[in-house]
C-alpha cells in the first residue's frame, strides 16, 4: 500500500513536470513561429525562484487543461546564459512572455492568478473586438477599467493598435461600434477612445491630453484601489504623485479604517480638482515605504510619494476631516510644502548605507562570524587596489637610473663605470679651482 501511495505521488509529479519544459540556449533557433510562450528565467540558489516553483507548474498544468495556446518553460539563466542575454534578463524570477517574437515582460505579483491573467491577456488578439451589447456589458462587469475605440478606421485606430501592442502587458484593449455602448453613454465625436472605470467615461482628447500611449499608461489605474510595490513601480512610470494611507489593522483599526475611508472620499469626491496629479490608495505595512523614506513611518499614517524623484511629503499635521487631506493636497501641488528625499547625490549615498546596513544587520545577529567574513571582503579588495596602485607608482633603482628593470633583477653599477664617474668629478672640481 505505502509502496502504491509512493508511484501515485512520483507519476503525478511526473506529470505536472511534463507541462513545464527546460529551455536552453537552442530554443530561438529552434522554436516554431507561431509559438507562444510564457518562460521563467530562475537560478538555482534564488530563494524567490524556489517559492515560485510550485505555482509554475500549477501554471502549466491549468493552461494545459484549457486548451491554451501557450507553452510554459523555465529556463536556468546562470547555466544558459545566452537564452537569458536574450531575453535581457536583470533579476530573479524573470517572467517573460514571447508573442510573434516580440518580447512582454511581467511585472506583477507572483501569484498564479497574477500570472494567469497575464498569459491569457497576451496571448490574445491585442484588441478584441465587442459585437454585441451583451458581451460589452459582460466584459464591463469583469473589468474595472476598460479601454475601448469606438468608430470605423483612422488614423486614430491605428494609434490605438500600436498603442495596445505595447501596453496589452498592463490592461486589455477593446473596439467597439457605436450601436454597441450603452444609450445613456455619451461620446461627443467619432472616431473616439473612451476609458470606462468607476462608473464613468472620459475620452481622449490630442489637444489637451497629449500622447495617446501616455494618457492610456495614466488612465489605466483606479482611482482609489489597494496598492502594493508592484503597482507603485508601474506608476512610477507615468509622471502622477501617489496619495497613500499607510495602514496595519492589527495596530489600530479604527484609525486605519478612517484614513483608508478618507483617501477613498478625497479620490472620488474631487476627480476634477486631483486626478490629473495624482493617484490613491491604501498600502498595507510599511516596508516600502520605510525603504523609501530610510527610516521609521508612523503607522497608520498618510503620505504622498512623488515617484519620479524618490520625494515623499508628510502632512504638517493630523488628518481628521477631508479638508485636511485637501489642504495639505493643495500645498503639495502649488510646491508651498517642501519635497523630502529625492535621488541627489546625497540622498543615493545615504540609501547605499541604509540598505547595507540593513541587509548586514540581520546577518550579524543571526550568525556575526560569516557577517564579519562577508564585511571584510570589500575592505580586503579595496586595500589590495590601494596596494597594488601604490606598488605601480613606486619606480624601481632601474627605472631611476633610466634603465628598464627585469622582474626579480637587481641594477648594480660596475666598479668600472663608479670610477669614471668620480674621474669627471674631479676633473670638473680642478678646472672650477683654476
């Protein structure tokens, strides 16, 4: 019996390993080109990698069992390094996505529905189409933002197509004809772009909205959501400041349920006034942001975070009414409260020493013998240059004599050329007496 249990549990290992396949450095060459396929690049000592394991493979058994298009892999990238120069793979786990070889990277989450959403998304058309009211109002139900042209083709289409190719790894893209929207939606032009979240439609406008791409890379967040460091780092990208309460409902509850309702009244109360500049939200701990700002953060608390400089603004007081909030959002826009942090010289020389300290700290503490082991390896590197560099500089007798030194030799003048040179000596002191 013990001995069936021990096949039964290998077979099914066996089997989930069957719909992961190892990549090496021959898999562009010979991939097919229609293939798709989803493919992380791990290596063996990441601990991330490790914890990620198990949800691959779930990965590839679910899309296996759908029927999907895509093909999952994993590839060692410190053994196949030429796959991975490929690919320009930075860190550890990669998750990359190759469609009609062009390469999508994914930056969310490492959680298989994460990951599932974004291999499905991709591996789709880059625009889907919405023939009817009922699939539009089934989509709309499922997606709390969506993106949709409406109108026959345009130039502005073809924006919207090249626009989709490159951002589809973020949100989807839909098209749509004019008959398909709702009757109470109104679009004041054809051809449009129109963005529906929250219960509301906005339309791109070139004039006043500028690049179409950058105007989908701002609309695609909510605005007011729960925010974690993946979605910070991706807003990063779009220019706005972000407006966080920092909340630990196992400090206080109470406080952390008032802030997070504050935020949220502030972001959907006044679109008109702060949309344009910022984002909102709430963030559970403080980790990052204590990262950002290198030091303790109040928690709960609220904070806004300029992410193109590595800034913070902290309220110069306690937020208790909405209007506080406002206040100190209209300070932070018209610049009357001054910007902490950023990415100066300093500032980078201050985070260098405050992410060394804390990743040698925890070292120390749990084993101080391989954290004085792994602190001396710099110092003894650093000594060594300085070393060697004062050796370089230093000339040999050979070198000052204007001879060239052979290695491990020693110049010696011959007792021949000693007394001819005091000769001449001599010689020149008679003739100065004379």
């Amino acid at each position: 019996m013990k001995t069936t249990v021990i096949l039964t549990v290998l077979l099914g290992m066996t089997a989930v390993s069957a719909y992961v396949e190892e990549l090496d450095d021959t898999f562009m060459e010979t991939k097919e080109e229609t293939e798709i396929w989803l493919i992380e690049f791990y290596s063996p000592w990441c601990a991330f990698c490790k914890q990620l394991d198990p949800v691959w493979h779930a990965i590839g058994s679910e899309l296996r069992s759908l029927g999907s298009p895509v093909r999952v892999g994993k590839s060692d990238a410190t053994a196949h390094t030429g796959l991975a120069k490929e690919f320009k793979v930075r860190g550890y786990p990669a998750i990359m996505m190759l469609k009609n070889d062009r390469k999508y990277n994914y930056e969310g989450p490492r959680t298989k529905d994460g990951i599932m959403d974004f291999a499905n998304r991709v591996a789709g058309p880059d625009v889907r189409g919405l023939p009817s009211q009922q699939m539009f109002q089934h989509v709309i139900s499922r997606q709390p933002v969506m993106f949709v042209y409406i109108g026959a083709s345009s130039p502005l289409k073809g924006n919207y197509t090249a626009a989709a190719k490159e951002l589809i790894v973020h949100t989807y893209f839909f098209s749509a004809g004019r008959d398909i929207l709702p009757k109470d939606v109104n679009i004041p032009k054809l051809p449009a772009v129109a963005v529906f979240k929250e219960d509301t439609v906005l339309t791109f406008n070139e004039e006043t909205d500028g690049d179409l791409k950058m105007w989908i890379n701002r609309e695609r967040f909510r605005s007011y959501s729960k925010i974690d460091s993946y979605t910070l780092y991706s807003m990063g990208d779009t220019g706005k400041m972000v407006a966080l309460a920092l909340v630990d409902d196992r400090a206080s509850w109470e406080k952390s349920r008032r802030y997070k309702s504050l935020v949220e009244q502030v972001a959907l109360n006044h679109k008109e006034l702060y949309s344009k500049d910022f984002y909102f939200g709430y963030m559970e701990g403080g980790d990052y942001v204590k990262g950002l700002v290198m030091g303790e953060v109040l928690m709960p608390s609220i904070i806004v975070l300029n992410l193109s400089n590595d800034g913070y603004f902290l309220p110069p007081i306690v937020m208790e009414t909405e209007q506080h909030l406002m206040d100190f959002l209209n300070g932070v826009q018209d610049k009357s409260f001054e910007c902490q942090g950023g990415n100066s010289v300093s500032q980078r020389v201050r985070r260098l020493v405050y992410e060394a300290r804390n990743t040698l700290t925890p070292l120390f503490e749990r084993a101080p013998m391989v954290g004085c082991v792994v602190l001396s390896i710099p110092v003894v590197g650093v000594a060594l240059i300085c070393y060697m560099g004062y050796k370089w500089k230093v000339p040999s007798q050979g070198e000052k004599d204007g001879q060239e030194a052979l290695p491990g030799a020693q110049i010696e003048e011959s007792p021949g050329k000693s007394g001819a040179i005091e000769q001449k000596k001599r010689s020149a002191a008679e003739k100065k007496s004379d």
